[in-house]
C-alpha cells in the first residue's frame, strides 16, 4: 500500500462530519414531518371552514419537507 491508498485523517474526519451532517438531517427532515402532521390535531374542534387553511399549511409542510429529501 503507498501513501495514496493509505487512509487520509483529513479525508476520514471530513467522511465522518458529512455523515454526522446527514444523520442530523435526516432528523430534522422528521422532526419537520411530525411537526407538520401535529398540525391535524385537534381539527375536529374547529369549524369546517377553518380545515381549508390547516390542510394547506400541512401540505406546504410536508411538501417543504419534501423538497429537502435530497439532503438525506
């Protein structure tokens, strides 16, 4: 093995904290998830009319949510 293929501590440290990064991520992609989902809660004590505006707040939630998947 030269010196090329031995591992880097430059390279391991940096592996290390992008993959730290990604865990941390996929956390708070489902923290975002269940943040937006607890939204629902309590719908059945609102009027009907106020649903609309809740379910469009969930749905722009989960879709921000979503549009972050590639960060996992």
């Amino acid at each position: 093995m030269n010196a090329d293929q031995r591992p880097n501590p430059m390279v391991l440290s940096t592996r290390r904290e992008s993959e730290s990064d990604a865990a941390a991520d996929h956390a708070n992609a489902i923290a975002e998830v269940e943040q937006a989902i607890r939204l629902l809660d309590g719908l059945d004590e609102l009027a009907t009319a106020a649903h609309v505006a809740r379910f469009d707040a969930v749905h722009a939630a989960l879709g921000d949510a979503l549009s972050g998947i590639d960060r996992i």
